[in-house]
C-alpha cells in the first residue's frame, strides 16, 4: 500500500462518500467504511470511491476464453501503453491487459465521465503512432454542425486594434458529435460584426476542442480574438468552421463589445488598465494545431511551486484533481501527493508506473468523483490542476447539496 494513503487512513483523513464518516477500515483488496458497511474497490493500488460503472459489453470481463478479451486492437494498446510507462512485461502485461479491457468496456451514468474512462486509448495511441486512428468517432461526426453561445467571460470594452481574451461557453445544439480529431477537423473560431451586421474582416485564430462535444454538451474553452481598428459597437460571434472551408455555422446571437481608442494621456492610460481583461497572461490559449501541454504544465508547474514556497512547510499535502496517469505534482520534492481523477485505469496504470520509480513521496491514486472528495475538511494545503477542466462533465451533479457543499480547506 503505498505510504502517503497509509497515513491518511491511520489520520482519519479519508472519509465515507457516503455517510461522511471517518472510520474507513482497509483490508486487502478494500476499503470499507465501519459506519454504513459500503464498500469500495482497491485495484493496483487504487481505492476506487467511485465505482458506479456497468459494463457495455455485458461479457464478464475476466472470462480469459471469450473471443472478446484480449483482441488484436487491445494487444497493441497494451504494448504503447507498456513501452509508454517501461513496464516490465512479465510483471505487469497481465495487470495492464485487465486494465486496458476495463477502460473499453466500462460505463458509467454520465456520458461525459464514460468518455474519460474509455479514452485510454486516445491518451498514449497518439504519441505512438503519426496517423492517429480513433475508431470511436462516430461516422457522422461534423455534419450539419450547430452552434449555440451560452455564455462568455469577455470584457464589455476592448481598444481599438489590440487583442483581447476570455472564456467562452459553448453548446453544440446540433445532431452530431463536433470533434477535431477527424480528418477535417472542426475548429472553434470567433468573428465580429458591425452595427450594419457586416462581417469584419480580421484574422481569427481557429481553436481545436481538446474533447469531442456530443449533442447537448457544452463546453468553456479560453478564446483569443483581434480587435477591430475602428472604434465602435460590434457583436462578437462564436462560428465553427471546417478546415479548408471559408463559412462556417455561427452561433444565433454575438454579445456586444465596445471598441474604444488606444489610451494617449497618462489618466487615460490608467484607466485602460481597468477595461484590460481580467484572464492572467499565463492563461493557456489552445492555437489551432493541439497544445503543446509540456510548455502549459512547465509553466503551470512554475507557479503551482512559487506558491508553495510561501507555505513553507516541511512535507505539503497536494490534492492534484484530474491527475491521470502522470500528475504534475508528483516530482516536486517535499510534496506528499494524492492523484485524483474519474478514471480508475488511468490512476492503475499511474500507479504501476510509480511503484517502480525511485522516488522518496509516492502519489498516491484515488478514483473519486471530484464533487464529493473523499477527504475531511482543511486536510490539504494546496490543491493543483492540468488541463482538467475540458474534461469535466457539463454541468455540476443535481444531488449537490448546495446548503452544504463538500469543501476542502488548507489544513
Ligand atoms: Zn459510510
């Protein structure tokens, strides 16, 4: 067991998602709670306090003479994923072969939280192969898109020629699955109009999605766009376009932005200040080609220790949400981790991996769902996440109880 979550079970520190309670008990290949009875998994390492999935295949997963298990695409998967991690193959290539069957089979309530667990497959293929192959696209992926703005994060004035950045939130109210990882990719893009409605001729960046939108999903994805020269009240539209295409859909209705001169005078310059967007500059802006995330996480890495470093504390208790296989956070000394994300054969595969490097502080995996952590108040001193938030499901659980939502403060 590794260490970090033997501490936090001997400190009473990992609590009952159900009841709350902080007598949890681990056995061999459980956790159980002596308050309510329920109990949960503990897979390669990894207690799973989710554990709501039902398998799509209706096959029993471990019957090795099936002709489902072990299939041609499964072998190669586990051979990139084992080169991927130097697993030792005779050690670890039945651990990940169960691993790589569960990621493919394994259903949850939630479409968005079943496509983080399936897309084992999408995490390390890519990087192994320059033709990426991704057979779970549906056919009809990008066809007759449709496009709705829910909401944005842009500042209400932008100067005239600059650029500015905010968050926009997205619905794809169309029939079909938007993805950019087909062939002709769909990209997100922006564009403005001016009081007549006529189209502004600017360069727009076009944005991949990090995830492929089913209908009636909505996404919040940072955008970036130029600002006209003149000044002036325009609309800003979310558009999507189809690589090659010159139109594509725009959403119904823009939100308005006021164009104003660049500030000449000291007062005026100041005041500029105020009408700047609020977004830090170290925002990760997703260009048109896929991010390069090892620059976003070094940077994020940056500031995630800069601000430990004010903490001063011996050991510091990371909570990384949305860790997968590699947190972020699991190489910085001093820091006792735990990994937490929706996908337990991520977090095993995270786990086989670490339990062979030698470092000192081992993260420690936890499946769980992020809106109910498993953790007593005030029990981490900081909390880190990495390109997570693409990933999370469209809109909070309605069982949240909002009078008193779960919450984790610095200890
Ligand atoms: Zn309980």
């Amino acid at each position: 067991m590794n260490s970090f979550l033997s501490e936090l079970l001997e400190n009473n520190i990992i609590i009952c998602p159900d009841c709350r309670s902080d007598r949890m008990r681990l056995a061999d290949t459980q956790i159980s709670c002596r308050e309510c009875g329920h109990q949960w998994p503990v897979r390669n390492d990894v207690p799973d306090f989710f554990n709501q999935y039902h398998d799509t295949t209706g096959i029993h997963r471990v019957d090795p003479t099936h002709p489902d298990h072990g299939s041609e695409e499964d072998r190669e998967l586990i051979d990139i994923i084992m080169r991927a991690l130097a697993l030792d193959h005779t050690d670890h290539y039945e651990a990940v072969k169960d691993i790589v069957s569960r990621a493919r089979t394994w259903s949850c309530h939630d479409q968005a939280l079943s496509a983080e667990i399936n897309h084992l497959k999408d995490r390390f293929a890519p990087a192994a192969h320059t033709v990426p192959q991704h057979p779970d696209i549906p056919a009809t992926a990008n066809s007759a898109p449709s496009i709705e703005l829910v909401r944005h994060y842009f500042p209400e004035k932008a100067v005239a020629g600059g650029r500015i950045r905010g968050n926009i939130r997205v619905k794809n109210t169309g029939v079909s699955t938007w993805s950019s990882r087909t062939s002709v990719p769909l990209y997100l893009s922006m564009f403005w109009t001016d009081h007549d409605q006529t189209r502004i001729d600017l360069k727009a960046d076009l944005v991949f999605l990090p995830v492929d939108i089913v209908p009636g999903r909505s996404i919040s994805i940072p955008m970036h766009t130029p600002v006209p020269l003149k000044n002036g009240t325009y609309r800003v539209h979310a558009c999507l376009l189809l690589r090659g295409e010159s139109t594509g859909v725009v959403s119904q209705c823009g939100f308005k932005i006021k164009v104003v001169s660049p500030p000449s005078t000291v007062k005026e310059k100041f005041l500029s200040f105020f009408i700047r967007p609020s977004t830090p500059s170290v925002c990760p802006i997703f260009k048109a080609a896929i991010p390069d995330y090892g620059q976003d996480h070094a940077a994020g890495l940056g500031i995630f220790t800069s601000q430990l470093k004010k903490l001063d504390r011996r050991f510091t208790h990371v909570l990384e949400v949305g860790s997968g296989t590699h947190p972020q956070t699991a190489w910085l000394p001093q820091c006792k981790v735990v990994a937490l994300d929706i996908s337990s054969p991520m977090l095993e595969l995270g786990s086989l991996f670490f339990a062979q490097q030698s470092i000192p502080l081992k993260p420690a995996f936890m499946c769980a769902d992020a809106f109910y952590p498993p953790f007593k108040e005030e029990s981490f001193d900081a909390i880190a996440m990495f390109s997570a938030l693409p990933g999370w499901p469209p809109k909070i659980p309605q069982s949240w109880p909002l009078e008193n939502p779960p919450s984790i403060k610095s200890r």
